[in-house]
C-alpha cells in the first residue's frame, strides 16, 4: 500500500468515527430528552421546526416587513 492509499483509508475511518459520535450522541440526547445537537453543517442535514405557535410577545411593536408601522399609513 502507497502513503496515499493509507491517508485515504485513515480519512474514510475518520469520517465513520465521526458519523457514529455524530449519532451516539443524538441517540443519548434523546434518550435524556435534551433536544438534538446541532449536526457539523453538513449539507444534507435536516433542521426541525416545533409545530407550537410562537410566543406572540416576540411580534409586538415590529414593522410589518414593506409595509411600514402599524399605525401610520403608506405615502
């Protein structure tokens, strides 16, 4: 085997490793009832969005995005 075949081989085993911790702790994450670690910023990674409304509280006095205030007309 050539020096290269083995960084190859040493990166495969890596990006397994890593892979497995990435799911261990997800799975002990979950069996705690913590919510899920965020994963490594992988491309094929699924973000999870709570069906529970949003706190209502987080909206007051903002701008209606092109809209303007609320309370004042548009020109």
């Amino acid at each position: 085997m050539s020096v290269q075949d083995d960084l190859a081989a040493v990166k495969r085993r890596l990006q397994d490793l890593e892979h497995t911790v990435d799911e261990l702790e997800r799975r002990v994450g979950a069996e705690r009832g913590a919510p899920p670690a965020p994963t490594s910023g992988r491309a094929d990674s699924m973000v999870t969005i709570p069906d529970a409304p949003y706190d209502a509280g987080k909206w007051t006095d903002v701008d209606d995005e092109g809209l303007g205030a609320r309370d004042r007309h548009a020109p």
